[in-house]
C-alpha cells in the first residue's frame, strides 16, 4: 500500500480517520465529525475538511480522546500497521488514556451492567428491597 508522506498531499477528514482505523465505517466518522467530537487545528469541522500532514487533529470517540498529528494520507484504507504510519499520538495523550483505561478498569460504570427492562426475578428483587 502506498502512503503519501509529501506536505500538499490532502484527504477529506471523515476519510482520513476511517483509513487511520479510528472507526469501522466511514459513516461513522462521518458522524463524528458532524457531532463535533473532532477538531482539526483547533477548529471545530466538517467532512469535507480535508487534512494534510502536520495538522493537529482531537479525537473524542469510543470514551477516549486522542491528540494526533497526522504525517501521511492514505489512498485507501489498509491494513493496521500501514494505518499506525499515517498519524502520531502525543506522549500526554497517550499517558492520559492509559490512565483514563485504568480509572474505568478500576471503577466501572455501573449502568454498563445493565441490559434492557428488568426480568422478572430482578422486578421481585426490586420491590423486596423497597419494602
């Protein structure tokens, strides 16, 4: 696979972060960008903001934050170590999400045990626990 590297090499954002591997789909990333959980230079953006290398890019997704520099535009996506060659992460933000996975590893959410309307077992358990 052949990674572009030159400085007026450019790509639409949403594509970018799907050829990075940071979402499944593209329309996913799609969808980030829309939210504004993505921010390039700074600045809040659209899909079609296209990204070059040495621009600042901040990822809010999948209960992480990632602060990246992107250094090479892909044509397609490919496989996962040619995609870690299209972006650098910052040692602050890769020791703030290692600390942020520990934190959730140590305390977990509590509603992410939870899976839909009670059974009727839990119901019982409920109103004897109410009184």
């Amino acid at each position: 696979m052949n990674v572009d590297f030159e400085a007026d090499a450019r790509q639409r954002i949403d594509k970018w972060l799907w050829c990075a591997r940071f979402f499944k789909t593209r329309s996913l990333a799609a969808e980030a960008v829309e939210r504004g959980r993505v921010t390039v230079n700074g600045q809040l953006c659209k899909n079609s903001r296209e990204v070059k290398p040495g621009d600042k890019v901040v990822l809010e997704a999948h209960q992480q934050r990632w602060e990246l520099e992107v250094k090479g535009i892909a044509p397609a996506r490919g496989p996962a170590p040619v995609a870690q060659t299209l972006y650098q992460e910052s040692a602050e933000s890769q020791s703030r999400r290692a600390a942020d996975a520990e934190r959730r590893r140590l305390q977990p959410e509590p509603s992410a045990q939870l899976q839909g309307r009670p059974t009727k077992r839990d119901r019982r358990r409920i109103d004897d626990f109410k009184g």
